[in-house]
C-alpha cells in the first residue's frame, strides 16, 4: 500500500510551515541575528527622491534582469511593482497637489523571517555583511519566504520551467569589484545612500534635526566617499522607518509623508522570529508537533487502506 502523494501533502502540510517558521531542530532554522560591526546597507530619503527611475534601470542591468511592461505600449520598461522580473522599484503617491515617491525592495531585515522560515536554508544572511542571500541550487520552490516576509519582498517565477526566488541582494556580487548596491551608485541626488548601517543610522537622525528651509550637505552614493550635494531640507517624519520594525533591517527610509500613505506596513517592533522561538520551543518540548505530524500520516494510511 503506498500513500499518494497529495494526500501527504495535505497532511504534513499545515504541521511542515510551524516547523519551519519555528526554531525547529528538524529544519535547522537560523539564530536571531544582532546588527554585524561590518554591517551594510541602504538609507532611502523620499525627500530626496525625484522619481527619475535610474536606480530602476541600474538594477536591472547590473542584475541581468529583463524589462517589465505593465501598459498597453510595450515600448519601454515601467515596472508598477516588485515581481520576478523586477528586484527595485519607485512609485509615487499623490493627494492632491503633492506628491512623494517610495523606493521598494528586500529591507534585510536584522531577524529576516524569510531565513528562518527556508526549510532548506536556501535563503541565508551574511554574517558580516548582513546581506539576505539566495542560493537558486538549494531552492526547492516552497515559498515559505513569500508567506512569511512583512515587506511582500521575495517573488516566485511562475513562467518559468525551472522557477526562482527573486529579491534584492544589494548587489552583493559587485562587492569583490569594490563596487556598491546599483541603485546607490547611480542616484543622482542622494536620495539611495549606501553604506555601514550604522553610520547610515547618524546620517538620518543628522537629518531629522535639520531645520526645514535650509540648505544642508546630503552624501552622495556611498556616506563614505565624501561626495556631497547641496539641498534645501524638507520637513521629515520624525522616525526613521526600518529601524526598529520588526526587529529591525539594514535599510531604513526616511520620509515628510506618512509611511502608511506611502504603502509601508504598519509593524510591531518585536520581529515574528523572535515571537515563534518561544512557541516553537514549547511545542517541541513536549512533542506536540511531531506527535501531530505522525498523528496526520497515520490516519492518510488507514484512510487509504480502507478504500483499497
């Protein structure tokens, strides 16, 4: 007698995804990460931001990733949001006569769910660099990561016969170059800064202090080349979004609209790893879940052995 393979599925599955968003000794799911010293990131100021899209088109060429059509002109590439296709995008939200712009794309976050959530370790995070990383190899196509991630970051190929997870890795393969995340190298203004997280975290609290109306040195590119351009400061929010949400993340935004209006979720400061390591752990303490698992596949047997 064999068990068909839907009928496992089915029953290992809602006992498969607790395992692995938990701290699961089956799954081997990663530690709570702290902040490296060696940390990198991105800090994002939609203040700064002009909606050229040059960081769009960078990515897309230093990543190897084909154009995107979203109208009825199929001309050029204008992405409407993240997808397989597209690891970095700008939109902009209007109210009447005002209007900002928001850059999207994976935060690599300081407790990435995602990691913890990869049965396969197929999703990883750098140790010194803090960067959130895939490996296509070890992949299996489950998308846990897609459930679980707060910022509805990582997307599946579903047109391709052999699908991947696509995200932003902020262009980790150019670090050997001595180059930087893309989309930073060529923003005109400032507005995509690159750099150690935590200096990037001084710069916008520097920000947040400025007074509106006034003209202030902005770094350019990456904080640490020296590089500056001259702007006349905007009033900010003051929080600096990304850097304590859900644990934190190594890309953080500054903005003078209401990140709600700009399409950013609204989350708890404790990261939901750190919320199911304690569940996970008295689950398995007392043999709750492999107790519920074995119980699903014991009933598929008889069941199956009933109708044959």
């Amino acid at each position: 007698m064999t068990i068909k393979r839907r009928n496992f599925l089915k029953a290992a599955a809602g006992g498969s995804i607790l395992l692995a968003t938990g701290s699961s000794p089956v799954f081997g799911a990663a530690p709570v990460h702290n902040l490296s010293p060696d940390a990198l990131g991105i800090l994002y100021d939609s203040n700064l931001c002009i909606g050229c899209q040059v960081c769009v088109y960078a990515c897309k060429r230093a990543n190897d990733m084909p154009v995107e059509h979203s109208g009825p002109y199929r001309v050029w590439d204008n992405p409407l949001d993240l997808s397989a296709k597209t690891l970095n995008v700008i939109k902009m939200h209007t109210e009447g006569d005002d209007f900002a712009f928001i850059k999207r794309h994976c935060m690599h976050c300081l407790e990435p769910a995602c990691v913890n959530a990869c049965p396969v370790s197929a999703l990883q995070k750098d140790a010194k660099s803090g960067v959130v990383t895939y490996d296509k190899h070890a992949c299996i196509g489950c998308r846990y990561c897609q459930i679980v991630c707060p910022y509805n970051v990582p997307k599946f190929e579903w047109n391709d016969p052999f699908p991947q997870i696509r995200k932003c890795q902020l262009c980790d393969h150019l670090f050997a170059q001595g180059r930087y995340s893309a989309c930073c190298e060529s923003c005109p203004t400032g507005a995509s800064l690159f750099g150690p997280v935590k200096r990037l975290k001084q710069e916008a609290d520097r920000r947040l202090t400025m007074q509106p109306g006034r003209y202030y040195r902005y770094p350019v590119s990456h904080i640490e080349t020296g590089q500056t351009a001259s702007h006349k400061a905007k009033p900010y929010i003051q929080h600096v979004y990304g850097a304590e949400e859900v644990g934190g993340s190594q890309v953080m935004m500054l903005s003078g609209t209401s990140f709600a209006k700009l399409g950013m979720p609204e989350l708890p400061e404790r990261s939901y790893v750190s919320q199911l390591k304690g569940i996970s752990k008295g689950l398995y303490k007392y043999l709750l879940l492999p107790a519920a698992a074995f119980g699903g596949l014991l009933y598929v047997v008889r069941r199956n052995s009933q109708h044959e």
